[in-house]
C-alpha cells in the first residue's frame, strides 16, 4: 500500500527583526561599548528622560498631593496616582536596563575602565535606588 507523502513546507523568510530593540538587546546583552552605554545612554539619555519625567511628574505629584489632602475626588486622585506610579516604573525601568548595560558592557574594557563602571553600578545601586524607593513610598502614603 503506497503512502501519500506531504509536500514540504515552503520556506519561511525570518521577520525582520526591530533596529532599535536589537538595538537595545545589544547593549542589554554587553555587546556594545561601554562608552555608548555610559555616556549616550546613561547620562545623554538619562538626563532627557529625567528631564521630561519632572516636568510631568510635578504638576502630576502636586495635583496628587491637593486631592489628597482636600479628598474631593476620589476618581481623579487615583487615576493621578496611577499616573506617577506608571511614570516612576518607567523611570526605574530605564535605570535598571542602564545599569545592566554599564555592568555587562565593562566587561570588553580595559582594567581599569571595567571596574570605574563596575564601582559606579555599585554605588548607584546601593544609594540611588533605595532613597529613591523611599521617597516614592513617602509619597504615596
């Protein structure tokens, strides 16, 4: 009894895979140098991003804080809230991916050069971080 066999399946083309989230891969992976990482991302980068996230987040904070403490709407007090909580998890989000990247990418540098970055790391993790996680938790509450 013969069998039927199946046709192949044709071949499929790859999707094209997004420039920027390769991009982005590639310093979260370490393969970009440090420089790239540090300066253009950690400080170019990092300061337009903080810059925009307290031109928001003031206004944003100060409308939080008045309709805390005149209790007049409970609907626009959360909906504030949320909104500085989605714009500190994105702040946070960056910072942890910069992080990350500066940490991986010192691997392909020099010495002395890989522990600069590597003390950097450190020091903002221990010291950023948590103060920043406490004010925001002073804030809210």
């Amino acid at each position: 009894m013969p069998t039927k066999k199946t046709p192949p399946k044709p071949a499929t083309k790859p999707l094209a895979a997004d420039p920027i989230s390769t991009y982005l891969h590639a310093y979260w992976r370490g393969e970009m140098p440090l420089w790239g990482a540090f300066w253009v991302w950690g400080m170019g980068v990092g300061t337009l991003v903080g810059l925009v996230f307290t031109l928001i987040s003031v206004p944003v904070l100060g409308n939080y804080a008045m309709l805390r403490l005149t209790e007049q709407d409970p609907l626009m007090t959360l909906v504030s809230g949320y909104a500085v909580l989605v714009m500190y998890g994105f702040w946070l989000t960056f910072y942890a991916w910069h992080l990350v990247s500066v940490w991986r990418c010192a691997a392909q540098s020099s010495p002395l050069a890989c522990w600069s970055a590597r003390v950097f790391v450190v020091a903002v993790a221990l010291t950023y971080w948590p103060i920043y996680a406490l004010t925001m938790w002073v804030r809210f509450f």
